[in-house]
C-alpha cells in the first residue's frame, strides 16, 4: 500500500503507479493554492513575537488585518471581461455567443478568471449535455486538476480528475479519477481503497470514446487557464509577491495597536512618596491626586509614544504593495483624492498593461474552449456552422478608465478618415453581438425609411407640391415620417439546426 492506496486486479501497476504521481502532484500544490485563496478572503496569518501572543488574546490576534490582497487582485478581475467572439465566418461568430449565452457565461467567465488570478490556475470541462444537445461549460476546481505538457511542443498531452464524491452521512468516502486523452476519457473509482475501472450511467464503453464522427480526437476536454505562464506547467497566482507584504502590514498594525494600548497616553510616576508596597492604576484621560508624606517627594510624568512612526511604516507597505503589483495607489484608499484626467491615466497605466498581457492568454484559453466546443458539437450533434475555421479571436471589454469624449472623437476618427468599419467601432464601444446585431437592423430600417421619403419627396415634386415650389402644398405629414417602423430580426436555420442566414424585414403599419 502506497498514501493509503492499493492496486486492484483490474488496474495494472504502471496505472496505479501513474495515480501514485498524480496524488504528489496534487498534494504538492494543495497548500499553496489554500494559502493564496485565504488570503484573498482575509483569512491571515499574524506574525507574532512571544510576548505580543501573551499580551494580545487569540481572538484579537485575528482581527488585526487589513486585507489589500483583494483589492490587488479586484483591480484586475474587473478589467476582465470577453463582450464576444470573431472570426472570417460570421456563421460561426454566432454560433459561439449564442452557445456563451446559453451557458450564462457572462457570470461564468468570472469564476474561472478568480480561479485563474487567485491560485494561478483556473480549469473549464468541456462536455456534451444529451439534454440541451449543445456543448457545457462546467469550471473545475485547481485542487482536483492536473495537467501534463509535451516537453517538445508545451501542447496539453492529457490532464486528470481527482475527487470524493459527496455522499450520506456514515457512508464510506468514494474517490474518483478520470483521465483525460485527446481521444479518450478512463474513469476510475475506488472503494475502500480499491481502484477499479468504472462507467458512469449513459456511458458508451470504457474507456470513454471522445472522438468525432470521422475517428478523429476531439482533444483533450480540459481548457488550462494560467496566469503569469511561463515554460512550467503551472500558472502563478497574483498574490505570490504581495502576501510577504501583506504579512508586514498586519504585524505593523499590530505593532501600532499595541502602540496605542499601551503607550499613547501620559505616564504618570512619583519619587519619594510612601505608600508601601501598593501600586496605582492611573486610567487615561483622568486625574488622580497624590499626597506626598515625605519632603522632597516628586511627581512627574513620561510623555505619550509617537505613532508617527508606525503609520509611516503602514503608509510605506502599502506603497510597496501597489509598486509590486502594479495597482494605482488610489485604490488602496491613501491620502489624497482620486486622479482625473491624464493623471488618472498615466496612475492606471501599469495596471491596463498588465491586464492586457492577461487578456492574450486567457482570450486564447476561450478560443481552445470555444473550437473544442464546436468539434464537440459536430461530434454529438449537429456540425457547428464553419467549425473549419482555424479559429475564433477573443473581444475583451477596454480594461481602460476613459474619457468619454476623447474615446468617441478617437473613434470618429477611425470611422470617418480611416474607414474603419462601423462594426468594429461598435466592438470598441462595448456593444455585445446581439446589440450589434440590433443595431444594424435599426440601421436598415431607417435607411429603407429614407428611401421612402426621397421617393414621396420626389414624387410630390413632379406634382408640384413639393417645399419650394410656388404655389406648392406642404408634403403630408405621412410622407415626412412613416407612420410606425416595425423591425424583425429572424434567424433562419437548416435541418440541422445550423444558422443559415439572418433576415431583417421592416414594414409599417
């Protein structure tokens, strides 16, 4: 028996050595990834000498922490925001927000970004559901996951599952593994720590087939989002340089409490006065009267601690903190008001560049997703409509704070003397596909309205009715303005139930 486990007759021993290697990988990291999650939701360790242990009781110990590893690490997740999907098949562009829509992964997208930004590591199943019969997103915890790259080409060779699966009360904990291949998927489950081979309700035989139609693999199913990726196999979390310095900050806020306790107050002290052996409580803030008995009695008193020293100490941490992760200071709520301007600019630049560096690696992680997505839709269901593409590119929300103004007149510029498209300044604007796609049937409406109106125009002018025209009526009013425009956006599809094509009809009632 090897950490609790023993190889069944069913598994042989390279597997169950393979298992063994998992269970270090994943033990190794386990810590690690609690200690940077705690320290994201304010759970801190409070470095403490002896003697502040004895002076300070345990409850109190734990509430001297001000937590500016969230802030690090909010400033950039509310950066992070896909608004939507291109590619040179405008079939396909559909396909993919209507599937990211109908797994609700505008909310989705924000639990695998924290997971990627706070351990380093996010992971996103990509499965079929019988149900819909469309591809699922499902996000994976980092603890269960792990991935194992090519050393040649860095490409995602296969990746395991490991976890208990919840069950009643006073029943045996049963573990499970999956294996993940490009064209195939192996479960295992062990029971009182036997593994065994194991087929899940509705599976097609094991091991699990994950091919397409054609024989070909669909790829591995797991997505590995990595921040800070480098040549490892593992990302890095945001928090790896600023949890040292958040440690220094909780112990300085300790350090001026104590401060504050203890010394901020006037020390009061008599020389030569005979009371015996009793000692004399003075309470802060209040006088007490002291009799001398003998001649030559003094009474006196130290002055208060400074605590300027330790708020500049706190002040200097917290710089240190904003420097290495490179988040404005204004964030963290220092002395001074918030920038404006090219001053608010230039203090979030840092922050904007870091953000968009993210942006490359994570957009691709979403484009492996979103083709896998659709090879996994030809594969179960119906082809995804141009899934021949090579791929689809990530549109990320502007990570920038703008000015308004100069952000329209810039893409004014663009529109007008560059002729950049007006789809592609309405990307930059924020506009989602589907109020793109509104906004160009808006668009076709009022110019077939237009069309309307040049032609009644001209034709009340070969009447001699038209403005300017001696002697000439006004043009009705139903000529100005159509009476009510009413758009219709429909989406035709195939048999499949592939999009084919997408009609605009105005009419007017």
């Amino acid at each position: 028996m090897v950490n609790g486990l023993r190889p069944a007759a069913t598994v042989n021993p390279e597997t169950f050595a393979l298992f063994r290697w998992i269970e270090e990988q994943l033990g190794g990291r386990r810590a690690e990834y609690d200690l940077h999650r705690q320290y994201y939701e304010g759970e801190h360790r409070v470095l403490l000498s002896d003697r502040l242990k004895a002076f300070l009781p345990p409850d109190l110990q734990k509430s001297f922490r001000d937590n500016y590893c969230q802030t690090v690490v909010d400033a950039v997740l509310d950066r992070l925001n896909v608004t939507g999907f291109t590619s040179n098949s405008e079939e396909l562009t559909a396909w993919a927000w209507e599937l990211w829509q109908a797994q609700r992964m505008d909310a989705t997208q924000g639990v695998i970004h924290a997971e990627t930004v706070i351990v380093g590591d996010g992971y996103l199943l990509v499965d079929w559901d019988p149900e819909a019969k469309i591809p699922r997103f499902i996000p994976q915890l980092a603890e269960m996951i792990v991935p194992y790259y090519s050393e040649t080409t860095r490409k995602l060779n296969w990746a395991s599952k490991k976890w208990v699966e919840k069950k009643e009360i006073g029943d045996n904990p049963t573990s499970r593994l999956n294996l993940y291949y490009p064209e195939r998927v192996e479960k295992y489950k062990a029971n009182n720590n036997v593994w065994q081979p194991f087929q899940d309700e509705g599976d097609a035989g094991w091991p699990l087939p994950w091919v397409g139609a054609d024989g070909r693999p669909l790829g591995v199913p797991l997505v590995h989002f990595r921040n800070k990726a480098h040549t490892g196999d593992y990302g890095y979390s945001e928090l790896c340089d600023v949890v040292p310095l958040q440690d220094l900050l909780n112990k300085t806020l300790v350090d001026l409490v104590q401060i504050l306790d203890t010394m901020a107050f006037p020390q009061r002290w008599t020389l030569n006065v005979a009371h015996g052996t009793a000692t004399m409580d003075i309470v802060p803030g209040t006088w007490s009267d002291l009799h001398a008995e003998e001649d030559g009695a003094q009474v006196g008193e130290w002055p208060a601690a400074p605590v300027d020293g330790p708020l500049r100490a706190i002040e200097t941490v917290v710089q240190h903190i904003a420097s290495t992760s490179r988040t404005p200071q204004h964030l963290f709520q220092l002395e001074g008001g918030i920038p404006s301007g090219e001053a608010l600019k230039t203090s979030e630049s840092g922050l904007v560049h870091k953000v968009r560096r993210k942006m490359v690696a994570l957009g691709n992680a979403w484009e492996d997703a979103m083709m896998l997505a659709a090879r996994v839709q030809g594969a179960f269901g119906e082809p995804a409509p141009g899934a021949d593409v090579d791929r689809l590119e990530t549109i990320w929300a502007d990570p920038e704070t703008r000015n308004e103004q100069a952000f329209l007149a810039g893409l004014g510029v663009k529109r007008n003397l560059l002729g950049v498209p007006r789809q592609q300044v309405w990307r930059e604007m924020g506009y989602d596909p589907d109020k793109i796609a509104q906004m160009e049937a808006d668009l076709l409406a009022e110019k077939a309205a237009d069309a309307n109106l040049g032609s009644e125009i001209l034709r009340q002018f070969s009447q001699g009715r038209g403005p300017g025209v001696a002697g000439a009526q006004p043009v009705e009013p139903e000529a100005r303005m159509p009476r009510q425009r009413k758009v219709v956006r429909h989406v035709v599809r195939d048999d499949g139930g592939r999009i084919s094509r997408i009609d605009v009809q105005v009419t007017e009632e």
